[in-house]
RNA sequence: GCCCACGUAGCUCAGCCUGGUCUAAGAGCACGAGUUUCGUAAACUCGGGGCCGAGGGUUCAAAUCCCUCCGUGGGCUCCA
C-alpha cells in the first residue's frame, strides 16, 4: 500500500527504548499495543497495561516522544493492579445495572484482589453477590472496549450528577487538576485515573467474595457503605488454584490448630481471653526461656510490677488523657484504680526507687507485662488480637548520648530473635502524631536517632509520617505470616516525654542531675500474638525446642511396658518432654495417633529393643532407625534443642 | 462500636430453604467397657453422651419461620 507508506514517512519518528535496553523506531503516535504486538503475540495477548518513562499508561496510549517502555502482564504487580482495578470497574458497571439506585464510591486494586465501596439502601446478600458475579461474566464475555477520555471537571460534573453519582461528583470537587480522567466500557463511565485493560473480554475468571461495612472516607461518623470484595484471574486455572490456596492457609489457622493441638482455647465466658493449656503453657514458656537467654546476654535485668496501679499514676503518666477509652477501671476501697494496659508507669517507679548513676546507664529493665486493653469487640481475633496479653516489655533508662549506641543494639536484638524463626519482616519508622505531648526539638532529635541508626545498619524501612505514639516516635517490625498478612510485633519507641512528666534523673559525672532517655522495647510484641503468628508459621510442626511433647514412647505391646517405661523415664531425666502411650491400642493406631499430633520423635521399643537396650526411632517425615543407643538420642536431641536448630 | 455470615454431642459436620416419621434429633472421630498383644499412619464388639448458643414471638406443631441478646469469623476503625 504505497499510500500508507508515505503516511507513515511524513510523521516524525520517535525512539522506544526497551527493558534489556534495545531501542527501535515507531511512527510518532504509535499505540503501544501496536508495539507490543510488533514483539510477539504471546506478550501481546497477555498484556494488561505498561509503563512509558514510568508513568502507567494503557494499552492504547499513544506514544509521542521518546519513551522507556516496559510492558505488565499479569505477573507484575503493576499488571495485577490494573486487572484487578479493571474488574471493580466491571463490578461496578453490573451493581448499577442491576441495583438501580445505587451510588458507586471507590473501588481500587487491593494486596489480593480488589472492592468497590457501593451505597445502596440495603446490604448486599450472598445471592445478590452471585446474580452481580453472574452479570460480571456476561459482560466481561461482551469484551466491551474500554476507552479513556479527558474531561474538563464541568463536564464531568454534570455527567455524574445527571448519573445521579453524588459521591463521584464530590470527589471531583476535591480534585486540584482542571480536567479529570474517565473510562468509558460499553454504557458505564467512571471516574478513573487509570491505567485499565483494553478491553471487559481481558478478564476472564471472576469471584466475588464477601461484602462487609466501610465507612465513606474511612471515618465511623460518615454513612456505612457496602465493600463488595472480589478476585480475578486471566484463566480459570489460576483462579482455582488460588482458591485451593486459601483453603490451605485456612487450614493452618491458629484457633483451629490450637484447638486441635489442645494448645490454647477460647469461651465466650471471657471473650477476647485465651485460655492456655498445658501444652500451649509450654511453648510459651519457651518462648519465654529463649527471651530470658537473650537478656542474661544482654545484661537486662528482669523486674515485676502491679497490674492495679491508683488512677493518679496514669493521670501522670498521660494514658488518662490519650488512652482512656481503652483501659479497665476499678474501685478498691474507695480509690480509684486502673487495669495496666501498658508498663511504662511501674517500670518508672522502679527506676524511681533510688538514686541513679551515670555508672548505672544504659539501665535496661525487662518485664514480662501482663496488660488489659478494653478493644472493640469486633476486633477481637483469635490470639492476634486479644484484650489480655504479655509484652515482652523492656525499658532501657540511659543519656541521649547512648541511644546511638542502644537503638542499634536493640535492632540487632530484634533481628536476632527473627532470625531464630526464619522470619521475614519489614520495618517502619514512625513520626509525631496529631495528638501528641512535648517540645517540637525533643520529638526531632528523637526521631533523627532512630533514623540514624536504621541507616547505619543499612536496613530498609517504610516512613509513615505522624504514626507515632503520643509520647515519642517509634520503629515497628512487622513479621510476615503464612498468609502473607503482617504483623506488628516489635517495636522500638524513644522517649523523652516520660522522664520529664515523672522527673526522672541520674547524678551524672559532673555530680549534677541530669534527665535521662528512654527507650520502650518489645521484640515479640506480645507472647500470645507471636504464638499464635508461630503456630500458622509452622503449620503446627513445631522445630524439636518448641514441641510441647518432643518425644512419644510406644512400647510394641504390653509385654513391653516396664522397658517403655525406663525409657521413657530416663528422657524426662535428661529434660526432654516425653509421653509414653501405653494404652492397649495397636501399634499402628499409636504411631498413627503421635504423627497427627505432630511430634518430632517416636520411639518404639520391642524385644529387640529390649534385648540390645536400645530403641528404634521414627521421625515426622516417616524416616526410622533401628537399633539406636539411648545415649546417644538424647545427646543429639538435646544438642538440637539448645542450637535451636530445626529438628 | 458498626456491617455481613455463622452458632446442632468434646471435635468435624448432616438435618433448617419447603415447620409434622431421616424414629423419643443423626453420622464420623474422640470417650468408656470388653475382646485382641500387635514391628511403624485407623483391629473388632457393645455403650454413655445434645434444654439444636440464650431469651422471647408466630403456629395445632419450631433445630427448622420472625425478633432481641450473647459468642465466633470476615471487614471498617484502632493496635501488641
């Protein structure tokens, strides 16, 4: 077509230079869809939305300059958003078809998935979810084109206020630009920034999950709205395989498990409490063994306070004025008192107990704090979010001068005792909160302290600008669990404000008094949540220092008892937690029994055993060894213990 | 606290939609008794066990329908 030809010489030519750094020429105006398809027709189909010089465009935009191009398929997580984004649109688009009436909000990609937030005047049911996923196919399978227009924000005012769109005509009058970005799909037109898939035919396999509350804006005193969440995939199989995913993830769930563990349990005689069982007590209590080794190391020295303390205390304190609505009251004999909900106060009136020295700094007073917080009730989940719980608290007193030399410490502490898990986590560094005490200068050296030292150990970190205490800024750990969730558990928090409103001093060199820092501290966070974050990380199979029960003695039969029994006896001896199942059932049965408790060691014992005073041992992946001395297990099986090392 | 879902033996669940013989509410596991005495993931027989979360209502009749409350799960908000 010689006419083309010349069309496509007279445009000028632009550069697009590729991810592996390769360039090549387009005609100026090029669709980057067109690109893609020049590069093949795998990538092309399974393309979702790209990136010019950084900027997340759609498919169809058109390149006008030279650009740095790199395409998103679903395996990115730019494409994700995008796919994810595109299928709220197409949500959306079904609700107001078959809800007349309703009001679409927002609707963005989430970690997995994505929701749309909808007013309508009625919740949402579990049939109505299905009749909007139903309609959701039906249009996806229409592959309608998905287009971009700029409007001028008049327009697009009066487009969504004749749509009846009150919330979209309220997010427009928030904007600054002077036009917005919309997507037009079929009859349906949003307010969108962008980037979408090409087209409703893109998204293939579509669930719609469940519905919940939100409130507009987040804020409790806006109206509720309906949070219909949802996910979707390119193809039916990745759509099932994530369905089989989160069924295993629920599987490992820590109620479940605890209970099936007989680990810990819950009654609604005392909601947000957890009750622990014997076995559930001895993991804690390993818990609180390998914390009390790393403060012998550490030089910490463990004290104990009151959980009632007189009202005045957290009047001084300032948890009166910032914490109240979350605290436990009482009345004893006439005066008024609180339930702790935090340790702070009676870790100071120890501090306060005697004259301090500068030859006494760092001081580092640990405490494993039993604290009560009067939570909501509908955030009450399992042992991650309780109203009792345990800190593994600690308050280390020094002069501002050695947080330089504290803050990295405890850092390195805290990785330590990750580490020991195999745990991965994110840091985040927190800075002055709205509702806050003290003097602008103490909350800027605070936090420069804390970031100095997150940079000289080179660690990577999130900044959330005023997410910090009342009292100070912080830096929190959050350990990732087996669903990908995070969770906060460390935390690291300087502050100046409790020393000046308890008067807390130190006679320094000098023999004057000076103020000193101090530093709150928790590496697990508290006991029960790390539990529980464990119990989902190992799926119950505890490594060999935290089993509850590390060993399970099986005699053959009956005959068998009396050497069962001396063996069994003689691991208790040497501190390994051993049972013995001698009840008559068969040896099948029993072996069967332990390995469904996840024990690391059975051990069998049966005439030859008894013959050789030796003992047969199989582990949890099945593995047997005959003939193997007493001694000898137990020597390895406590030298596993002690390294901490998986068994 | 607010929204949605759920609540039947110790545990996992069927029955509920469409009220009455799937028996006086069932199963499996667990539990108890007896038989079996066993070489690496379920021996056999028999038995006990439930105010169907609590309270109220509708009905001739409620595990089943309606309301309130309590609890649990998932969200909102907050947080260790």
């Amino acid at each position: 077509m010689p006419g083309k030809k010349a069309e496509v010489k007279a445009k000028e030519s632009i550069a697009v230079t590729f991810p592996d750094g390769s360039k090549k020429q387009f005609p100026k105006d090029t669709q980057v869809l067109e690109v893609v398809q020049g590069i093949g027709p795998k990538l092309a189909k399974e393309a979702v939305s790209a990136s010019l010089n950084g900027k997340e465009v759609d498919l169809t935009q058109a390149i006008q300059e030279n650009a740095a191009l790199t395409v998103h398929t679903f395996e990115h997580a730019q494409g994700k958003d995008t796919y994810w984004h595109s299928t709220s649109h197409l949500m959306a688009m079904a609700v107001l078809e078959l809800f007349p009436g309703a009001q679409i909000t927002i609707g963005p990609a989430i970690n997995e998935g994505f929701y749309y937030d909808i007013d309508y005047d009625r919740p949402f049911t579990p049939e109505d979810l299905q009749r909007i996923e139903a309609r959701m196919k039906e249009l996806a399978k229409k592959d309608l084109k998905v287009t971009r227009h700029e409007w001028t924000k008049k327009e697009a005012k009066e487009y969504f206020a004749k749509k009846r769109q009150a919330y979209k005509v309220k997010l427009i009058d928030e904007l600054q630009d002077k036009t917005v970005s919309v997507y037009e799909e079929g009859n349906f037109t949003d307010l969108c920034t962008g980037p979408h898939v090409v087209s409703t035919g893109k998204i293939n396999a579509i669930k719609l999950l469940r519905v919940s509350g939100a409130y507009w804006k987040g804020d409790a005193k806006n109206k509720q709205l309906q949070r219909v969440y949802g996910i979707s995939f390119p193809e039916q199989k990745m759509l099932d395989e994530w369905v089989k995913q989160q069924e295993q993830a629920s599987a490992r769930n820590h109620v479940k498990l605890g209970k099936e563990m007989d680990l810990y349990s819950f009654h609604e005689e005392s909601p947000g409490n957890a009750f622990f069982h014997a076995k559930g007590m001895t993991l804690y209590n390993a818990l609180l063994e390998f914390m009390r080794e790393k403060y012998r190391v550490k030089e910490y020295k463990e004290i104990s306070t009151p959980i009632i303390l007189k009202k005045e205390l957290w009047i001084r304190s300032g948890h009166w004025d910032h914490y109240k609505e979350n605290m436990y009251f009482t009345k004893i004999d006439d005066v008024e008192q609180a339930i702790k909900p935090m340790n702070c106060p009676g870790s100071i009136l120890v501090y306060k107990n005697a004259r301090r020295s500068y030859k006494e700094l760092p001081l580092k007073l640990a405490e494993f704090g039993i604290d009560h917080r009067h939570e909501l009730s509908g955030v009450l989940n399992g042992l991650f979010r309780l109203r009792k719980f345990m800190q593994d608290d600690a308050h280390i007193y020094c002069t501002p001068e050695q947080l330089k030399q504290v803050i990295p410490e405890t850092i390195e502490m805290v990785d330590e005792v990750y580490k020991a898990f195999g745990f991965e986590y994110k840091v985040e560094l927190s800075t002055r909160p709205k509702d806050s005490m003290g003097a602008e200068e103490l909350w800027t050296t605070a936090t420069k302290a804390l970031h100095d030292a997150l940079n000289a150990r080179k660690v990577k970190f999130e900044l959330r600008e005023g997410e910090g205490a009342f009292y100070g800024p912080k830096i929190d750990f959050h350990v990732k669990d087996s669903l990908g969730r995070t969770w906060q558990c460390g935390t690291i928090q300087v502050d100046f404000q409790m020393p000046e409103r308890f008067d807390l001093t130190y006679i320094g060199s000098d023999d004057k008094e000076h103020r000193p820092v101090m530093v709150h501290r928790a590496i697990y966070g508290s006991l029960e949540r790390f539990l529980g974050i464990l119990v989902e990380h190992y799926a119950g199979r505890f490594p060999l220092w935290l089993s509850p029960v590390q060993v399970k003695v099986l005699p053959l039969s009956e005959k068998f008892e009396d050497y069962a029994k001396s063996v069994h006896h003689e691991l208790l001896q040497s501190g390994i937690r051993s049972e013995l199942n001698d009840s008559g059932e068969t040896l099948q049965y029993r072996i069967r029994t332990a390995s469904l408790e996840k024990i690391p060691y059975i051990i069998v014992v049966g005439e030859k055993e008894e013959k050789g005073k030796t003992i047969a041992v199989r582990d949890r992946e099945g593995k047997q060894m005959f003939g193997v001395q007493l001694a000898a297990f137990i020597a390895d099986a406590k030298k596993k213990a002690i390294e901490r090392t998986e068994a």
